[in-house]
C-alpha cells in the first residue's frame, strides 16, 4: 500500500509540474541596432563583467585558474557536474553566432534575463539570469549586440541531466524580468552593487540551504564548498567587512589583487601535484576596470558584517 501510495505521489508530481506553465512572456519582437558604442559597452560586460565567455567556454584545468582555451571561446561546452555540487550534469550552450545564429534578439533577451531559451526550456540557473534581470536595458542591448560579432565556432553540445525532481521543478524557476537601472559610477555603493551583480558573485560567496536558497544572513560571507575538476575541494571567502573578511583590506589593496593577475604570464602557470585549482575566475576579472572593481569594494565595505572563517582547502 505504501508503494502504490509513494508511486500515486510521483506521478502526482510528475503530472503539475509538466503542466504547470513557466511564468515567462513570450519573446519581444524586437531588432537591437548595433552601434559602435555598444559593441564597445558589450565587449567589456560579456569579456570582462558578466562572466559569459568564461562559462560558456572550455576552461584549462590543468593549469592554475584554469584559462578559457581560446580556440572554444564562447562555443560552449563546458560541463557542471555532481562532483562540483550540480544536482545533475549540465553543459554550456554555444553562444557564438554559429549557436545564436537562428536565435531572435528577443529570444536571447528573455534567456538572458528570464531564463528561458527559445524553444521554452527552463535555463537551470547556474545560468544567473536572475542576476542579469537587474542590468539596465541598454547593457542588454549592448551584449546582444557583442555576442552577434564574436567568432563563430562549431561545437556539438551534449543535453543537459537534472536529477529527479529537479528537473521537473526547474519549471517554476524562471520568472518575468523586468530591466534595471545603471546608477551614476558616482554613487559608488550603489554602482558598486550594480557591477557586483551582473559579476554574480553573491552565487559563490554565499551558502545555500538544501532548496538552492542563499542562507539568510550569510550574503557575502564564503565558505559555500566546490568541488574541481582537476580534484579536490575549495572554499569560498568571506568578502563581507570582518576580520574573518576583508575588514583589513584597503580599497588600493583589493584592487591590486585583481589587477596583478592582468598579464599573459599568470596564464600559463601549470597546477603543481597535489594542488586544489579554484573555480574562481581571476584572470577573468583582472581584466575589469580598476574603477569597478573599486566599486565592488566600496559595496562590500557597506554590508553588514558576518563572522565566517573560512577554511579554503577544506580537505588539507
């Protein structure tokens, strides 16, 4: 009786959700103009901001910080798997004009920011499009309109697999965006948190619970665990101002860190034995502007505070 009352559930189950609808619009008709200030604008947010070409990307694990191999730029391909702590084994998506090609700017749009693609499949969001719903319309734009020139590259994506439920619930994930707003680089907290999350670097530096859900009160504060391709588990730090965090850096200091790593050489340095890579894509982020990258700071000094020390190598 029991059996037949858990298989009555799972079918329960299975049935609302494949019947529940997504609650996404259906894609604007719409034809974003390419301007040179937005190619311009696009460039700069996809390759050094919003983290698009390094997931949607190969990246060499073998050597530290794990570069994008520049021959699979933007082709997609890499994968999320279950030892990285994904429910599943996802794969990046072609975003080049080879995998775009047949896409509508509308299309793109509403995966960008609503996390649906095309043919209405739910994005699974370590996708962060609900990051990307806070970008301003013109910053949107401006990607579309990057992403149509890139170099177009031939590659054959592999299906995604969620675990069950999973990918039953991933159905009611996404949601209607609606754009944001860019604020003055003047207001730098504001700002700060504008760059800081189209960055999504709340998605690392904040534990979740067992639903997926931030834990409350940890914004910012590490220690949310991932395993490497290359082996080995890493920890994320505390980037809210304690002394478990980064209370005693100085903004010159931060920025610094990023900026050092904005040479050819760092890309080339071969992971030693026995060292844990990380997941963290500084090579990516050393390429930002000195002036975002002060802004991030300047947002990280204005939140609340948590005690969180943070092992990073959990397993040495």
């Amino acid at each position: 009786m029991k059996i037949i009352i858990l298989i009555g559930l799972i079918i329960n189950l299975v049935s609302c959700s494949l019947l529940l609808p997504i609650k996404v619009d259906d894609a604007e008709n719409i034809s974003i103009e390419s301007t040179p200030e937005r190619l311009v604008r696009g460039e700069y947010l996809v390759e050094h901001v919003t983290g698009c070409t390094d997931c949607h990307s190969q990246r060499e694990w073998s050597l530290f910080m794990a570069p994008v191999k520049e021959e699979t730029r933007g082709a997609g391909g890499e994968a999320f798997t279950e030892e990285m702590g994904v429910p599943g084994t996802i794969y990046t998506p072609n975003i080049t004009p080879v995998g775009l090609g047949s896409w509508t700017d509308g299309e793109i749009i509403r995966a960008i920011t609503s996390g649906v693609n095309r043919d209405g499949t739910p994005l699974f969001p370590i996708m962060p499009y609900p990051n990307y719903a806070h970008l301003s319309q013109e910053d949107i734009f401006s990607i579309v309109a990057y992403l149509r020139t890139i170099k177009p590259i031939e590659n054959t994506i592999p299906k995604r697999k969620l675990n069950f439920p999973l990918n039953l619930i991933v159905r009611t994930i996404p949601r209607q965006a609606a754009f944001g707003t860019l604020p003055y680089p003047s207001d730098r907290i504001a700002y700060g948190k504008y760059i800081i999350t189209a960055a999504g670097c709340a998605d690392c530096h904040t534990q979740i619970d067992g639903k997926g859900k931030p834990l409350k009160g940890m914004d910012y504060a590490g220690g949310f665990t991932m395993g490497m391709p290359s082996g080995g588990l890493v920890s994320s730090a505390n980037l809210t101002p304690h002394e478990t965090g980064i209370k005693s850096w100085t903004r010159e200091g931060f920025i610094q860190r990023f900026k050092s790593l904005d040479n050819e050489a760092v890309k080339q340095v071969p992971l030693a034995k026995n060292q844990v890579n990380t997941i963290m894509p500084w090579l990516y982020y050393a390429s930002m502007d000195s002036s975002d990258i002060g802004a991030i700071y300047d947002y990280l000094r204005s939140i609340p505070a948590v005690e969180n020390q943070v092992v990073k190598y959990p397993e040495m």
